[in-house]
C-alpha cells in the first residue's frame, strides 16, 4: 500500500509539470540572440510558465540555450512548481524540413497530504518538422525522467506509517513518455504557438485522469 501511494504522489507530480518547453519557429529565428516566452496550458491542470533562451552562434547546428519555470494554478501559489535547464540543437535541415533536439535538467517539487516531494530528472524530446518563415509544424516525442526524489512526509501519512523515514530515494523512481504535434504562426520578431499531445507512464499502462496536453505559447524575440 504505501509503494501504491509513492508511486501516486510521483506520478502525480510529474503529470502536473511535464510538458511546457518552449517551442521554436526553426524557418524564423533571424538575427535575434534572445527568446523570452510565456504560455499557458492544460497538463492534467492549468499550468503557467515563462522562458529565456539564448540564440548561439552556429550555421552548422544552430542551438539555444535557456531556462523555463512554471506553475500549476492553485489556491497555494509555489506549493507545486517545476524549473528546467538546458540546450535545444537543430541539426537536421533539407529544404524546409527539418529535426532538433532538446535536453534539459529538471526540478520540480509537488506537495499533497501525504508528502512533499522534491525531485531531480531529464526531459529529453525530438522534433521533426515543416519550418517556414511565416508558419510551421511539427511532431515531438519526449522523456520526461525523474531521476532521484526527496519525500518528507506529513504527520498525517506518519500516523498511518510510522516507520516511515523522509530522505532521498534512488534509483529513478518514474517517468512519463509523451507525444504530439506543435505548429504555429510567426510575424516579424514575434511566434505565437499550439502545441498538444498525449502522455503515458514509462511502463505504458498508466495514465492520467486527462490523459493529454494542451499548451498556447507566446514568442518575443528581441
């Protein structure tokens, strides 16, 4: 029962924080170094974010560099939140086709009456798409790992077990898979996006209570 619970609780936070990376027009990213972002979205509940990245200096292999933090709505503002780190390379591109990669280091934390929990993880995704300066499209398929949790347990839960220690747990203790399409238009410096999918857990039988994504994003470039 109580490995029931764990597994409840982290799949639980990882639903509600997997799938907000920003989404690039690859056919429009111009002479611009800088990449603000927000969007909002539906990820099992309504979720928030904001982003930066950093245009690098590649012909080659074009690559932005950036951080992303976001929040599902709730009555406890940062009671549940998740930050993301990390690289996004195009690496493939004939005529407009073309296909990137994205990883990024993970922390996210997700609180219920049972525990607050605290984790580490990867979210790596692929994208192939069909980019235009004006317009694009695309399929992604991601992992979104979570590499070792911290569980602090309420007195609530240590009443039911009181054995129970709070403490870090590894080996990885869950991950999701997801999968979708994204496209979006874009005008002078500035992308507006759509992205939506579907997710499953890494054993390919669990799913959520709304077993799909849906996200709107904003794109600034300056």
């Amino acid at each position: 029962m109580k490995n029931i619970i764990y597994k409840t609780a982290l799949f639980l936070g990882l639903m509600l924080n997997t799938v907000n990376a920003q989404v690039i027009n690859w056919g429009n990213t111009g002479k611009e170094k800088h990449i603000l972002n927000a969007n909002i979205g539906a990820e099992y509940g309504v979720v928030f974010g904001v982003g930066y990245a950093y245009k690098l200096n590649s012909k080659l292999f074009p690559m932005t560099v950036g951080a992303e933090f976001s929040i599902p709505s709730g009555s406890t503002l940062l009671d549940d939140y998740k930050a993301k780190a990390g690289a996004n390379v195009r690496w493939i591109k004939v005529h407009g086709f073309q296909f990137s990669t994205r990883v990024q280091g993970v922390f996210r934390r997700f609180e219920n009456e049972n525990a607050a929990i605290m984790n580490f993880g990867l979210d790596m995704a692929g994208v192939v798409g069909y980019y235009r300066p004006k317009w694009f499209g695309g399929v992604e398929v991601g992992f979104d790992k979570a590499i070792v949790t911290h569980f602090k347990h309420s007195e609530h839960y240590k009443e039911i077990y009181p054995e129970v220690k709070n403490g870090w747990y590894e080996p990885a203790t869950g991950g999701n898979f997801y999968y979708g399409a994204q496209g979006g238009y874009s005008f002078g410096n500035q992308d507006i996006y759509l992205k939506f999918g579907n997710m499953v857990s890494q054993d390919f039988k669990t799913k959520p209570l709304l077993p799909f994504y849906v996200q709107i994003g904003y794109n600034y470039k300056l």
